[in-house]
C-alpha cells in the first residue's frame, strides 16, 4: 500500500469513528419518546338508582269540610244552591262551603237583621206609643171642640182590647161629647204598607199582612166556611172575624178531600174593598176556619175604639172643624221591645219585624234599609251582595250570604245587648242550638249558635231551590251535630 493510500484510508477511519461519536451523542441528548398509553374501551356508565317516590303528607282534614261534602251529597239536595259556614266563638271562619260567600234568599232567617239593628237603634227600653189626641183638651162640661184623632204609632201589637182601655181612660177625665168626628192617622209609616216585591200570593194570607202605621190585633181575620156533603161541591161561607161591614165577598171554595186541610188562599190589596177568597176545605170539617190579612187595619181599628167610646156614653157632633192644634188626651205603651222581639223571633210574626224595620227608618228620617245596612257596617260586617228590600224576609228578592248573615249574628252576640239577643233566639230542648229558621216555597234557611261543652259556634245554612218533599230540617240535624266534635 502506498503512504498516500495508507493516509486516506486512516482518514477515512477517523471520519467515521469521529461520526458514529456524534450521532451516539446527538441521540442521547434527545429527550426520549413518551411511551404510547393504550385507551381503554369505552365502557357505558351505570345509571344511579332512581330516588324513592315519597308521597306529600296531605293537610289535615277539616271535620266541617267533610261532614258538609257528606251530608250535602244525600240524593235529596241535588240541583238545590246550598250555603253553609260555621265560626269559632272569636268570629274566625272555620269553614266556609263553596256558596258560603254568594248572596242567597234567607227569608225569615233576615230577622235576625232586623232583630239586632233594633236592639241597638231602637234600644232594650222601646216602646210602641199610640196616642188619642184633640184641640184644647177635655172642657169642664166634657166636650172636645174639633175631631177626636187615634195616632197610631206604629205598634203591631196594639189589640182591641188595648183600644177598649184607651176609651175607658177617655171616660175617666170626663169625655162625654166630640163636637168634631173620630179619625185615625196611619201617617207614622209610608202610605203603602205592604212592599212592592211582596208575592201577590202573600199578601192577601195572614202571614203577609202589610204594616200599617195604625194596626189592630195583627191585621188578621178569620173566615170560617162548612163543607159540602161531598167532595167537589161549594163549600158554604159563613163570614169573617171581625166582621168587615163595607166588604164585599168573591168566594169560590170547594169541598176537598177528607183530611186535606187548608188549601184556601185569600187575595185582596191595602184598603180593598173586594176580597177574593179561592181554594177547598175539607170534607166533614164543619166550622173549619182559614185567617187572612185584614184589608183596611186603620179603619178598623177606628170602628173598635168608636164603639168604646159610644159604650160609654160618648156622643159625636160629626162638625166639620179646621184643622187645630191637639194635644194628647191618652196614650198606650207596647211591651218593651226585648218581648215584642221574642214572640217576633218565636213565631217568625213577619208584621212586627216590618214595624220594627219602618220604625228604625222613620226615627232616623232616612229609608229604612240604609239605616240598617249602615248600623251593622259600623258594627263591622262588610256586606258582599246584600240586597236589603225588607225587615221581614217575606221579599223573595232579599238576598245576603250565608257568611254576612252568621257575622250579623255574630256582631249581635258582642253588642251591649248581646245576652239578650241570644235569649231572643228560638233553641233546642237541650240547649246546645239557638237558632231562626226562614222558610217558604223552596227555601229553608237556618242561623244562629251551636253552643257544646261550654264553646259557641255561630253558623248560618241557606238551602235554595229545594225540591217540595224535602225533610230539610230533620236532614240538617246530621250536619248540624257535626259541629263542635
């Protein structure tokens, strides 16, 4: 080998040792590749466990509630509006029904209206007066220059009998001569004495008489009839009670079945001359009476005292005289008004709820129904819906909810008189219901309080639209019990 041979090839030799040194360093100062991590399969997440349903815990169950859906759903009620509520002895509501709040027809429950505001306006110590006036007085030779005037005040309990006292008083002082005339003024209540949403149908029967400012034994006549020998035939017409001189008669009542009562209805109008009398009575009942409304109470009541007066020797001159000023010869005083309450709530006497009604209007010279209205407000009732058309509750018109009506109740028990107002109450043999029923075609309404181991519960119930052989008081007494448990 030549030396230049040799020399290349040690060059070569040292080039490549010279170049395997320094890829082994380049490749050792590389950072090493991260390893390849395997991705595990995808494995679907289980679902968790859906949680256990729990069922809310349902409100406690009102007692009043359930009883009203029970009671309210007996076959005999349906289709009929029906409102109900019931309080505690505070005034909180403890359960109002559906219709509790919607204005209804409460008949004769609406005195309990009229019988409260009296307490209250007209005061426990009220008195009816009806007075006997004249000009001048009662001379020495005892004579009354001018007319003789009975002034009725109103009173729906003055009686003939009242009126027979009044002229012996009049004796008494010496009365023997009225150079004038008797007269009666009526004028205290308005000139129409019977409402005008008044059923024609009412207003003729004793139960509708209208209120007039001079009454007389409560407006009311008796007409007495004997039946036929069969049923179908006329029945025969025996006359009225007091008897009605001026009056003329249109009587057309048959003879009905053995045992059928009363099914005579009496029309006539204030101050009619013609009273029409339809309808049956019964077989076999000789006698048999119906009452009605007496037509012209102040003409009456006018005869009655008359014929007191000429009883005792008191002649009348008839002169015409001009109209002077009188004075009070004699006077009578009703029972005071907690008693003429009583015996109004008692029998449901829709005359002298009307009286007490006018009465209240007439003393604070404003219509009657604003008056009242006005006097429970300041009380604290809020009416919703109260149409206020008379003091009686004959007006089918009358309407008020079942709450109003237990709040009146309510305000009436707290007022000053409140004691009183409860005694008034019709109530149960065993003193746990004192309560005033209203009735009348396909009405029955019933308000009051439930009194039970010493707590009172006032409540109101109003049923309209009932089927006519509806037992509704016999019914209500399960749902009435059921307060207080």
């Amino acid at each position: 080998m030549s030396g230049k041979s040799a020399f290349g090839g040690l060059l070569l030799l040292a080039l490549g040792a010279a170049g395997g040194w320094y890829f082994h360093d380049w490749s050792a100062r590389r950072d090493p590749m991260p390893p390849v991590e395997e991705t595990p399969p995808l494995v679907a997440e289980a679902e968790p466990p859906a949680p256990e349903k729990v069922e809310p815990t349902p409100p406690p169950a009102n007692p009043l509630e359930q009883a009203f859906k029970d009671w309210s759903s007996a076959p005999e009620l349906a289709g009929a509006l029906i409102g109900y509520c019931v309080f505690d002895g505070e005034g909180k509501l403890l359960y109002g029904s559906p219709l509790a709040e919607t204005a209804l027809c409460p008949a004769s429950a609406l005195k309990t209206v009229t019988a409260g505001a009296a307490f209250g306006l007209l005061g426990p110590d009220f008195r009816f007066r009806t007075e006997v006036l004249a000009a001048g007085g009662i001379s020495p030779a005892g004579t009354t220059t001018g007319d003789l005037v009975l002034k009725g005040g109103g009173d729906p309990t003055l009686s003939a009998e009242d009126l027979d006292v009044l002229a012996a008083q009049l004796a008494e002082k010496g009365l023997k001569r009225v150079e004038g005339s008797l007269k009666s003024d009526a004028s205290v209540f308005p000139a129409e004495p019977v409402n005008e949403h008044w059923n024609w149908g009412d207003i003729g029967n004793a139960y509708g008489t209208g209120a007039y400012g001079l009454n007389v034994d409560h407006n009311v006549m008796s007409l007495w009839f004997d039946p036929g020998v069969k049923e179908g035939e006329p029945a025969k017409f025996g006359g009225s009670i007091p008897a009605l001189g001026k009056t003329r008669w249109d009587v057309r009542v048959a003879t009905g079945p053995v045992g059928s009562g009363d099914g005579v209805s009496i029309f006539s109008s204030p101050y009619a001359e013609v009273v029409q009398v339809r309808g049956t009575v019964p077989l076999g009942e000789k006698g048999f009476t119906v009452r009605g409304s007496v037509p012209n109470p102040p003409k009456l009541a006018e005869e009655i005292f008359r014929a007191a007066l000429v009883k005792r020797g008191v002649t009348f001159g008839g002169r015409p005289h001009a109209v002077e000023e009188t004075v009070p010869l004699a006077a009578h005083l009703s029972a005071p008004l907690p008693e003429i309450i009583d015996h109004m709530q008692l029998v449901s006497d829709n005359l002298e709820a009307q009286s007490l009604f006018l009465t209240m209007g007439r003393r604070a010279d404003a219509p009657a129904a604003q008056v009242v209205k006005e006097y429970w407000e300041k009380a604290g009732v809020r009416f919703t819906g109260l149409r206020l058309i008379d003091g009686s509750g004959l007006a089918r018109a009358t309407m008020i909810t079942p709450v109003d009506l237990a709040r009146v109740n309510i305000a009436a028990l707290k007022g000053p008189d409140g004691a009183r107002y409860l005694q008034s109450l019709p109530g149960s043999s065993d003193g746990t219901l004192k309560a005033k029923r209203g009735a009348m075609s396909g009405v029955k309404t019933e308000v009051g309080f439930i009194i039970r181991d010493g707590k009172t519960y006032p409540f109101a119930l109003m049923a309209n639209g009932l089927g006519a052989n509806v037992d509704f008081w016999k019914l209500r007494m399960s749902l009435l019990e059921s307060i207080g448990q």
